[in-house]
C-alpha cells in the first residue's frame, strides 16, 4: 500500500502530534487461509469445493505430488489440457497462497519440509544481471500493490504508471523490464528513502509517482538505506542490508495527487465546495493519514461532534460503503484504489479538492543526465497530446494536471488550515 | 378450389419440399402432441416434459432394457436434452455436437465446437450445453465463449455462427435456444461474474442478431428506478438468463426466467433491482418487455429466477408454473402476470414467510434484512435452490408436478465485494449446512397448493430433469448412475439401471415404428457435483454417453 505510506510519511514531514499506525498485511508470508478462499474463487468451480471433485473429470488436487511445484505453477499459469491458464489474473503471492494451500492438502497437513520454494517467488525471472541496469533495457521500479497506480499480475502488470513506462520505454527506443518492489506502510519505512535505495543500489533506472518537493530530490536524505524487497532480489539480500545512497533527480511532473471528499448515498445529491457543506453528514476520519489530520484540524465542530475514528487501510471506504459514515476527506487515489476493486460502488468522488497537492515525476539517478533529458521531454510529449490523461482515464486514475510551482518548497502546518 | 385456396395449397407444397429436415413453426407448435418426435426443449414449446405415450408404463416397465449406448467421449457433466427427428437424434456437449441413428446408436456426424482455452474460467458452474433446437433444416446451439451457432441438421456443417459478446469478462452460455415465432431466442450465463443479462433474438437464416433485451435496465428506462442512483450497480448487477424460456403462439409471447442479482451482497444495491430475480414476459419478434413479475427483490442469497417456466392450462386459466429456486411454487396467469398461487414446496424456507397474493411481493423475514445486513445467518434453502435447474414435469392428466428438489442450507455472511474481471464476484462467505438425512427428493407437487402428495429421498441429491408419460410413470436419474422409473400416484421405484456415470441430464421418451424409447445422457458433474464437496461422489466416474432403452419381448 505505497499510497498510505505515502500519506503518513508526510504526516512525519508536518511533524504533526498525531500517532502513526501501522497497518502492515504481511502479504509476503503465504497465507493457507487467503489461499482457500483464492481457492474457492478461482478453482473451485472445476476442482470442487475443498478440492474434492467427484468424478475425477479434473485433477484432484488432493493427490498432487507435494514436491512438484514447478509444476504446479506451471501448470496453473500457462494452463494444462482442458485447464485454462490464470497467468494473467493471479498474483505472484496469490500463486503461493494457493501453492500452499494443495500442498497442505486444504491446510489439514503441514507443508513436507523444502515444498514451498527457497525465495517465496516461484518461477520469478532468476536471471543473475541484478548489479547492473542492462544495455537497451529501460528498467522501473514499480510497487507490487499500488492499485491503479500499479498491479503486478504474473505476466506483466497494470495501472497508469506501468502503462506509462511502457510509453516512455517505447518512445526513447527502449525494452521496458519491470522490477517489482513491496512497499509497506510499516512506521519505519519512508517512500522518500526507499526510492534513493532503489535508485542507489540500483535496481532500476526509474521510480515514478514521485512527489516533487525540494527535499525529495537532490542530495539524499541520508547516507545508506535500505530497499524495499524487490522480485529480482538475490538470495542472499536481507533487509538489513543497506545501498550508500547517490543523488537523485526527476523529470516534469505528469499529474498532481490530491485530496478530496468522498460522500456516500446520504449525500448524493449535494454539491460539495467546501469542508462546512458537510453538516448534517457522519464523516469518517481516517487516523494517521493527511487527510484525518485536516478533517481532524479543520472540521467545524458541529460537524467534528459527529464524526468516527476509523483506523487506515483499504477497509477504510469499505465501512463507508457499509454505512457507517457519510464522507470523508481522502487521497483520490485512496477512492480510485477502491473503484479498482469494488466494481460496485455508492462512493461518489465530490469535485472539491483540498488545497494540498503534489505534483508527481519520475525518479531517475541524477548522474544519468542524458536518460534525464530524454526522459523529460518523451513525457512532455506524451502530457501535450493528451496521451498521460488518456492513460489515467482507461487506468482509472482520477487525474488532474500539476500546477505550479514544479516543485514545491516544503510543506508547512499553515497549508493545513488553508481552505478553498 | 378458389385462387386463394390454391395459393394456400401452393405455399404449403413448398414448405413440405423442403426436404426431410424441414421442421415449420407448426411442427414444433404440435411437439407436445406428437410422439413420434422431440422438437423442442422440455417436449413442447411449453415444457411439460409430459408424454401420452403408455406401451412403457406401470406394468411393463419392468421390461425395460438398454438398446443402445453411445460414447459422448467427453468428462463434463451431460445436461443435453436430446432432439429427435425422422430417425435422427441430436445431442450436444460442452464441445461437440452429434447427430445419432435414433435405431441403432450409431453416429451420422460429429461437429466439434473449438473454444478459447480460458473459456472454463467463467463457466461458474460446470463446463456443460443443456442442447439443440430445430427449425427448417438447421440446428441452432449456443457455446461455452458466447457464439450462437447455426449446423445444416443434414450434415453438421455450419451455417453460420454469431459472436454474442467477449466472454473474457465473464460472459458464457449453455443454454439451448428457443425458437419462437421465427426468432431464434438465447440467454446469457454469467450472474457470479460481475454481468449485465441480457436476451437476444437472431434471424435463425443469418445469424443477423435481431434484438438484445437487458435483464437490468439503463438508468432512465423503466424499472431503473429500482436501482440505486449515481450508481453503477446496474453494470454489474447479474441478471442472467441461462436457461430456456417457454413460447405461447397464441399469446405470441415468450416467458423467460432471469437470474440472481450480482454481487451476492445485497448491500452494494438497494431496492428492487429489476428485472433480477424476475420472469419477462416478452414479444419473440423485438424483445419488448409486456410485463414482468419479480420473484426475489433485492436478492442477497443467489435465488436465480431461472428456473424452467412451465406452461399450463388450469381450472380454465393459462398459466405458468415455476418451482423456483427461493422454496416457493409460482403459478401465474400467463396472459397478464398475475400471481394466482404462491407456495412452499420444500420443508424449510426461511427469507419469507409468505407471498402476499394481492401485491405479488414477499413478506420477508428478519433473517433475511440480517444476511442483507452483513449479519452471519444461516438460511434454507440454500443458493442450490429449493430446486435447482433440472427441470420438472407437469402431468396435465393428474394436475401434478414432478421436481427433484434439495435440503441443503447455507452458511451466510455478505463481506466486501472484490472485483477483477473474469474471476468469481459473490461479496459474500458460505459453506453448506447439511441436513441429518436426505439432501433431496423426488416430489410430488400440487402447483396450487405447493404440497408434496409423495416424495423419494436420497442421500446424495438428485439433479436430473424429469419425465412423465402416460403410462402412469415418472422417469429421473441419480448422481450415483442410476436411470429410474417410478409410480406417478404412489412415488415407488419401479425400475432402475445403472449407466455407468452419474445423471445430471434431461429424460426424453418418444415413439419410432410402434415402439416407445426413453432416452437419457449419464455423465456427472455440473453445479453440486462441482460445490458441495461431496466426498461420496469421488468414486463415480468420469464419462458422457447417450443411453437409449425400450421394451424387450414378453
């Protein structure tokens, strides 16, 4: 959940009294309970509930060789006989969850001893070039689980900024390689540092939907950090270890990421302008995030007085969709996120924004001066012909232009109490 | 003779030199009363699945012997209902179509139907074809990747064939059309994918698509007001339309049942959500809605309104009779919609208490506003249905229907829908609630009252269509292979066979020189056979064919 991160990093850059949590998922460690019910989502209808398939007129998984998981992931992402291929729909975590979930015959059994793989990433591209950024390969960095922003899916990916840097790629006459990274909204990680250590160590020659603040590019932050994990990551790599971290650098922003009210059924007639045109609603406060610090700083208190505390994550807008709450002050991207995964929606995205944006660009090494250019003006081209604002709409990514300044100094407690 | 007359004589010789294969719209009106022939699914355009035929009945049936086996060479659940014509039957699978010498068993042409190897992605419910249908010459069937089809009935090559929709985002189809006043009339699958219903006719000429009718209005369209505003619910909101509908040629009209409402979670979607849960009365030529009549509003537990719409004649009314998969037994005047009888018809219905006869809607219960609630519940029956789609039979004769109906509850919870296109969508956590004894029974029903006059368990429930005939017999099929006969007035087994596989398919009896044969498909698989995790049924096998009995010699 890169987003929430982002949103309690900057909390950390206000340096505001408000407690950070954390809401880690842990989506690294298979899961044999996330993997009956991807079980009963995706192959239930063919192998049976509980994998018991009368008649035996597919597989019984019940009896599959516990130490042929090649096989198995084989066999599930390219298809086999009367068996579709899922390659392009699953997650390379939901692979394993499902792994684990046959090979512990539905969980009754532990896994036999070296059945689930030595890395946690099956069939993941193993090649050895990880030192070096490869020859006519424009290599980016994207989060695994960025939403509309960027899916990983086992062949290939979506979202705008991969469809972006398959744009970009293409333009400067590039192979585009894409380099996943888990990035969790743990208390100690920082998007900021992450993306120099990626950059640093490298592991890839761009990071985009970096935010553009005076801060966030130039000299590092610091002299070493460590990178998320990412899927080409050696085995020998733990997370305790550390990149000494290079200067970074970033092209022109190519949308702005915002903050707006987001109102459910009770409101779905009201116009929307301003904080005060939410009397009468329940509003939900998300704790630790930007916008529950300015719903929590700003809100009228009539309005305050009838307003929840909620903890952050994807769960958030789904007790909005419950009815526990009439709206919220939100990441737009929290709300596309959402869209993304709830077809159904009573949501309504209300045209107020809050004052407080960012600009977002592509992170590059600052010594790669000549990618820098090339880069930049690829995506100029790509934001004058309407192609970045296509991207968004077909990615389902609420986008709005960046505005000036390019890049913004810092952000002060004063943009908090600024009101449209 | 006068000019008129002879102009009359003349367009009728034409019709009948169209060669052998030529079934008209009079044909497959008469179906019903002509033995000698099936035409149409569920034995005449309005599904009775009854037959007058008696050398087969109370007495002799102990007689009844296997003529003929023929290997569908295929491990899919069977649920093809086999045409009969001049000699010739017809019978589809997932991935085949057959034309077979009615006498012998043996086969006169083999089409294979090529799909997509992702296409079982989003078939939700086995990979499955419930059959054929005749019309001039051509026999017309769906596939599992949305095409309608079009074979020369003669030599099994194809006429045409029509891409309904994309089926990547989780469209399918399995049923076997209808043709009703010159129309060829299909339904999509697809209600635990995320789809917007619909039902489409074609020109059965051309394949030309003709009309397509959404079973969920656009918003601005009647009945959208039954969805929740600044919403796009109704993109997603189900509405499938996977089995047949009936066709009165008098009435002009086609009724057709449409399916649950998607996602399962009826939070996402408040109100009515027309036309889910629904039958449409509907003009074979344009698709125009006359009227509808909703069985389940605002559905949280998959109570598909699919179910086979039975036509009758009762008490002087014309009616349509549905055992529908909520537990109640529906008999509506079929010329305006109105409800005349509204029944239970399995033990336990939990959702409402009854149907209020006057408004035609529900009085729901508590248990149903919590499992709306997001409350965990558990509720009978279950989302198999009271009955699921294996069709009934109504004796006209004994004013008697016979259902294969289940005793299955449900474990409920509505949780976050999440969606991703072309994988399940239900919004909701289940598992199965096992009564102590019986899953199912053979009933004997009373459509007016919904009670049962017999019933036959079993512990593994049937779902195979059933059969009548007027030898006093009602003819089904078990999941453990085995073909039975049983006593219409008392509901005891007279006959059974084992066929080797088990039986999910639709019995059919039909007459050919002064003999009268049944016949069936045996192959198990499909809907329970795929979601109850039944662990007795791992021992039967695997393996479609066409069984074909009639009477030996005294």
């Amino acid at each position: 959940m890169k987003r929430l991160a982002w949103a309690i990093w900057l909390l950390a850059l206000l340096a505001a009294p408000v407690a950070v949590l954390a809401a880690a998922d842990g989506t690294a460690i298979p899961d044999v309970s996330k993997g009956a019910s991807l079980y009963k989502q995706f192959c239930s209808h063919c192998h049976g509930i509980n994998m018991v398939n009368p008649g035996n007129s597919s597989f019984d998984l019940r009896k599959f060789p516990q130490d042929q998981k090649d096989r198995f992931v084989h066999s599930v992402t390219k298809g086999k006989g009367n068996m579709p291929a899922w390659g392009d729909i699953l997650l390379p975590d939901e692979l394993e969850n499902l792994w684990l979930y046959v090979v512990t015959r539905g969980g009754k059994e532990p896994p036999p001893e070296g059945t689930l793989g030595q890395d946690g990433q099956p069939g993941s591209d193993k090649k050895a070039s990880l030192e070096t950024i490869e020859e006519g390969r424009l290599t980016a960095c994207l989060p695994s689980n960025g939403g509309a922003l960027s899916r990983r899916r086992y062949q290939g990916g979506a979202g705008l900024d991969y469809v972006l840097s398959e744009a970009l790629a293409a333009r400067l006459g590039l192979t585009l390689e894409v380099v996943w990274y888990e990035s969790e909204p743990e208390e100690e990680s920082d998007p900021v540092r992450e993306t120099y250590a990626l950059l640093s160590k490298p592991v890839c020659d761009i990071v985009p939907d970096h935010p553009l603040y005076e801060s966030n590019i130039g000299a590092p932050p610091a002299d070493r950090a460590a990178p998320p994990r990412w899927s080409t990551m050696p085995q020998f790599w733990t997370q305790a270890m550390q990149v000494d971290l290079v200067p970074v650098a970033a092209t022109r922003p190519y949308r702005r990421a915002e903050l707006g009210i987001v109102v459910g059924p009770k409101a779905a007639n009201r116009t929307i302008g301003k904080l005060s045109d939410l009397a009468g609603l329940t509003v939900g406060v998300q704790q630790g995030t930007l916008g529950g610090v300015i719903l929590t700083t700003q809100l009228p208190s009539d309005i305050k007085a009838n307003s929840i505390m909620l903890p952050p994550g994807p769960q958030f807008l789904w007790r909005m969709e419950e009815g526990r709450f009439d709206a919220t002050l939100i990441d737009t991207g929290a709300f596309d996120n959402h869209k993304v995964q709830n077809r159904i929606t009573k949501l309504r995205l209300t045209d107020y924004r809050h004052p407080i944006g960012f600009n977002m660009g592509i992170a590059y090494r600052e010594s790669a001066r000549a990618l820098g250019a090339r880069l930049d003006a690829a995506l100029k081209a790509l934001l004058d012909d309407g192609t970045v604002e296509k991207m968004a709409e077909d990615t389902g990514v609420t986008w709005s232009p960046p505005r000036d300044p390019v890049v913004a100094r810092a952000l002060t407690t004063s943009d908090l109490f600024s009101m449209r | 003779m006068d000019f008129k007359a002879l102009a009359a004589s003349a367009a009728l010789s034409v019709v009948l030199c169209t060669g052998a294969f030529a079934q008209s719209a009079e044909d497959l009106k008469m179906d019903a009363s002509t033995p000698g022939d099936i035409l149409t699914y569920g034995m005449g355009q309005g599904q009775q699945r009854f037959s007058p035929l008696d050398q087969i009945n109370r007495d002799t049936v102990k007689r009844l012997v296997p003529v003929w086996n023929y290997s569908l060479n295929d491990s899919r659940g069977q649920e093809t209902f086999p045409l009969v014509k001049d000699g010739v039957m017809y019978v589809t699978t997932h991935n085949s179509t057959a034309a077979i010498d009615a006498h012998t068993g043996k086969q006169i042409w083999k089409t294979m139907v090529e799909y997509p190897a992702e296409t079982p992605r989003v078939a939700c419910c086995g990979i499955v074809n419930r059959g054929a249908a005749l019309y001039e010459g051509k026999l017309f069937r769906t596939t599992l990747d949305a095409n309608v089809v079009a074979l020369d009935a003669a030599t099994g090559k194809e006429v045409w064939k029509t891409n309904s929709i994309d089926f990547k985002t989780g469209y399918s189809m399995t049923v076997a059309p209808l043709i009703a006043d010159g129309v060829l009339i299909v339904g999509v699958s697809g209600g635990e994918y995320g789809v917007r219903g619909y039902i489409e006719g074609y020109n059965p000429e051309n394949g030309e698509r003709l009309w397509r009718t959404y079973t969920i209005p656009e918003p601005g369209q009647p009945g959208s007001e039954t969805w929740p505003k600044d919403s796009d619910a109704w993109k997603n909101g189900g509405g499938p339309a996977w089995l047949t509908g009936t066709f009165d040629p008098e009435l002009d009209t086609v009724y057709w049942g449409v399916g649950n409402a998607g996602p399962w979670n009826a939070s996402v979607r408040p109100g009515d959500n027309l036309y889910t849960g629904s039958m449409l009365a509907l003009n074979p030529k344009t698709g125009e809605i006359k009227w509808h009549y909703q069985f389940t509003p605002n559905d949280p537990f998959d109570y598909d309104g699919t179910n086979e719409l039975v036509m009758a004649d009762m008490d002087g009314k014309k009616v349509v009779m549905q055992a529908n998969r909520n537990g109640f037994f529906y008999v509506i005047d079929r010329t305006n919609g109105k409800l005349l009888a509204a029944n239970k018809f399995v033990d336990r219905v939990d959702w409402a208490e009854k149907i209020d006869l006057e408004t035609g809607k529900p009085v729901q219960t508590q248990l149903a506003a919590d499992a709306r609630s997001g409350k965990q519940v558990e509720y009978w029956p279950s989302a198999f249905g009271g009955k699921n789609w294996s069709p009934m039979s109504y004796n006209p004769d004994m004013k008697t229907a016979f259902a294969n109906t289940l005793n299955i509850g449900m474990n409920y919870k509505a949780v976050e829908p999440q969606y991703r296109a072309g994988v399940f969508y239900f919004g909701a956590d289940f598992s199965w609630a096992w009564p102590e004894g019986d899953r199912g029974y053979l009933r004997a029903i009373d459509p007016m009252t919904g009670a049962t006059k017999w019933k036959n368990g079993t512990a593994i429930p049937r779902l195979a269509g059933v059969l009548s005939t007027g030898g006093g017999l009602v003819f089904t099929g078990q999941m453990t292979g085995e073909f039975e006969a049983f006593n219409s007035e008392t509901g005891d087994r007279l006959w059974q066979f084992q066929t080797g596989s088990g039986i999910v398919g639709q019995p059919v009896t039909w007459e050919m020189d002064g003999q009268q044969y049944v016949t069936v498909a045996s192959g198990v698989g499909a809907v329970y056979a795929l979601f109850s995790g039944d662990e007795r049924l791992a021992n039967i096998p695997a393996g479609g064919s066409i069984w074909t009995f009639k009477l030996m010699g005294e």
